[in-house]
C-alpha cells in the first residue's frame, strides 16, 4: 500500500508500482514466516501460524522460497535502484533480526537498543516501500529522501503501537495471545520503561521475567506496567513519530495520494 501510495503522490503514472510493491510484501511475508520460527509463535492474525501446522522446516523453506522469489520478480521491474534499495533493505532486516535475539532476556537492553532494533527490523521495509515510490516516479533526491523518511517514522510507530498493544489487547483484538513478546523474554518499550520506574522489588520481578520468559510473573509484570505509565509513554513516542511522518510529506505535492498517507499515519 505504501508503495502504490507514494508513487501515485509522486505523480507516477506506470504500471511497475504495483510489481514494486507485491515485492515488498514478499519480502514481508518472508519474514513473518521465518519470526513465527524462531519465536515459536502458534498466532498470526488470529490464525495459526504456518510453523504450528506444518513444522518449523516447512515454514523456513517455504519463507526462503518466498525471499528468493522476490529477487526474481526484482529482475523483471529493470531497475538497478530498486534492487539496491530492496537488498539494502532485506540484509537490515535481518541484522535487526539478530539483534532482537541478542536482546532476548536481556533484561540491561536499553530503550536505545530497543529502538535499533525497531528501526531496522520493521521500519526499514517500510522506509524502502515508500522511498521505492519516489524511485519509480523519478523525483528529485529531495523527494525520495522524505518519501524514505516518512516510511521509517510511520513503520517505528506501528511497531510502538504494536508492542504497547501486546499489553492491552485480547486475542480477538489483536489476532495473538496478551503478552507474547513477555512470554518470549523480549524487553519491548512498555517493559523496559516500567524496569527503569519501578522499585527496587518490581525491578527484580520484572528482570527475572525478562531472564526466564514465560508467563511466572505475567500479573505482577503488567499491573507494574499499568503503574508506571509505560503504555502512555510508549504510545506518546509512537505518536511523536507519527507528527514527524506527516511533517516529512509536506513536501509532496498536494494530491488525494498524498492526504492518504497522512491519514494513514493516525491509523498506524
């Protein structure tokens, strides 16, 4: 979607934008594949994963074979560019992958490796699918530049608004189990600021969840997250990163494309 938006805002008036951008969602099915692997996620969507019905070796092959297909379907958009961008993109990804795994119960990860993590593992394709938009339209550097700014500020704030969610919503509103990313051991904002506001008792508990992962402490962890404000402070730094999204398209022509991807920054 953002692909097709941007290029349209940029006044693209071909047909490859919407080759582009079923390349980007290859890539973004690649990856929530292979997550679902090495989180041993059973949910997506509210529906199981592919790893829970048919194993952990079908869902990384089948997540390779969906990868690689991208690649070709790169060959055919003709566009050294574009295939710069998309591999820029796909091996931050990954790096932002791995380092998610080194913060995994980690309980000293800090809120700036949290958001490297962010900014790599999830806004960075969504930083290529727009700045692809201005790649296609041939707009100037200027353009592109806050095309890819817009996508990066818009993709961190998804990704604050999914990780504060994770602590408040059901299955039925989410489409995953309250309190995945805890069971997992994964330090997200809410955790890691309720760590940093709690008392010296709270702290502990909450270190020792993070250690341990599972669901020990689940009770004591989120009423220690409702106390210290951690959902307000994380939804307030999603919305910052949403003001700065809309600002960074103003330089866009004023277009229906252009009034779209703001609205689409309150709805992230």
């Amino acid at each position: 979607l953002l692909t097709l938006l941007c290029s349209k805002a940029c006044g693209y008036t071909g047909k490859k934008h919407a080759l582009v951008a079923s390349i980007v969602e290859f890539i973004h099915t690649a990856t929530l594949l292979h997550d679902d692997v090495v989180d041993d996620s059973n949910m997506r969507r509210g529906c199981q994963t592919a790893n829970s019905i048919w194993g952990n070796e079908s869902s990384v092959l089948v997540g390779d074979f969906v990868f690689s297909r991208s690649f070709e379907m790169m060959i055919d958009v003709g566009e050294m560019r574009v295939m710069e961008i998309l591999a820029c993109a796909s091996n931050t990804i990954a790096e932002g992958e791995v380092m998610q795994l080194l913060n995994c119960n980690d309980p000293s990860t800090t809120e700036d490796r949290y958001m490297a993590v962010i900014q790599s593992k999830t806004a960075k394709l969504f930083e290529a699918a727009c700045q692809l938009g201005a790649v296609l339209a041939k707009q100037p550097k200027v353009i592109e530049v806050a095309c890819a700014a817009y996508g990066a500020h818009i993709g961190t704030a998804f990704q604050l608004k999914d990780d504060a969610l994770d602590y408040q919503s059901s299955l039925e509103e989410m489409g995953k189990n309250l309190g995945d990313d805890l069971a997992e051991g994964k330090p997200t904002l809410p955790l890691i600021y309720a760590l940093k506001n709690s008392n010296s008792s709270t702290a502990e508990l909450i270190c020792d969840a993070i250690k341990n992962g599972g669901e020990k402490h689940m009770v004591e962890v989120m009423a220690a997250i409702e106390s210290t404000g951690a959902i307000a402070h994380t939804e307030n730094v999603a919305n910052k990163h949403a003001q700065i999204a809309k600002q960074h398209i103003e330089t866009l022509p004023d277009n229906p494309y252009r009034d779209a991807l703001t609205e689409l920054t309150e709805f992230a």
